[in-house]
C-alpha cells in the first residue's frame, strides 16, 4: 500500500466532507452544504494543507492555522476509518512540525486522541483554556 502526501489546497471538498461523516464529527446530512462551505472556508484560510492519499483516494488530512511567527495550532486530523492505525495520521502531524519547526504548536484533542499525539511528543497542558461560546457559534458542531 503505497501512501503519497500532498501540499495543496485544491481538494475535492465533496470527499473532505464525507471524511467528516465517516469518522462521526458530523451527524447531519440535511446540513452538508453548510458544513461544506464552512470547511472549504476554514482549509483555504488555513496556511498549510496537507492530505494523504492511497493512488487516486484521499485518505487522510490535516491542517494548520498560524501566525507564522510565533504560534501555530494543528485543525481537523482526520484519517479514514479503514486506513487508521498504519501510521498515516503520525506522518501527518510530521509535516505540519516540519513545515514549522520555529513555532509553538497547541492543539485541542478530543480525549480518545489524547495518547496519540502524546506519542508524539505533545503534552498537556495543565492550564489550556477556551470560551465555551455553545455549539451553536459554529456551524459544523450543530
Ligand atoms: C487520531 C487519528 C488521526 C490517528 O491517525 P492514525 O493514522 O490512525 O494514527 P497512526 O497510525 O499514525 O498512529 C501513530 C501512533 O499512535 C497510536 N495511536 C493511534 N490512534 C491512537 C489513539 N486514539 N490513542 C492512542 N494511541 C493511538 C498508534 O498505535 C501509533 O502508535 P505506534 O507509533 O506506537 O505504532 C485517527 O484515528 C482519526 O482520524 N480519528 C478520527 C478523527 C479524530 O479523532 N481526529 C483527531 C482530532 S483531535
């Protein structure tokens, strides 16, 4: 299974979605247009894109939204179910730390990812802290 990595932007963002729905961070289908437009917004406002991809399938993504001088945070990791576990999302995370290897780089995980990226090198952060604004302030979690 050969897997190839790109840098670009210019996805099929019908797949992307469908990515989302595949791994359960998106619930409603009546809803898939607006989700679409917000993603493709968030990649092409994103600086760094990188997919992961099995011949002509896109297999995996990620993304990172950054200052580029001084701190950066890793978005929508997201592998497709069948290919997790084969090092895929690692190689991912790679990238984005080679491609920024200057900056200080947060995420916010969801608790089942968290020994992943601690594999990683990441650690916790006793004081990481958000605004809770509700589900409702972003489209794609309501
Ligand atoms: C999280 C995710 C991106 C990991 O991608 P992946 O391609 O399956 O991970 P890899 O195969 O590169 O795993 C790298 C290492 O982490 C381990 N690992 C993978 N998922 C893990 C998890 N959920 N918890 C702990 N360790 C995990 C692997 O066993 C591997 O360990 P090894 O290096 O000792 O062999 C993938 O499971 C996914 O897309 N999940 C659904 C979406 C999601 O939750 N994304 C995270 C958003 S915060």
């Amino acid at each position: 299974m050969k897997i190839s990595f790109k840098q670009t932007k210019n996805l099929d963002f019908n797949k992307v979605v469908d990515i989302f729905f595949e791994v359960g961070f998106l619930k409603h289908q009546n809803k898939r247009d607006t989700y679409k437009r917000a993603i493709k917004k968030a990649f092409l406002n994103s600086q760094f894109v990188v997919s992961a991809w099995i011949g002509n399938e896109l297999v995996g993504f990620t993304r990172v939204v950054t200052d580029k001088s001084l701190f950066a945070t890793i978005c929508n990791l997201l592998v497709k179910n069948k290919y997790q576990k084969k090092g895929i999302g690692k190689e991912l995370v790679k990238r984005c730390l080679d491609k920024y290897p200057q900056l200080h780089l947060f995420i916010v995980a969801d608790k089942k990812v968290v020994g992943f990226y601690q594999k990683l090198g990441f650690k916790i952060h006793p004081y990481g802290m958000y605004l809770e604004k509700g589900k409702k302030a972003c489209v794609i979690y309501n």
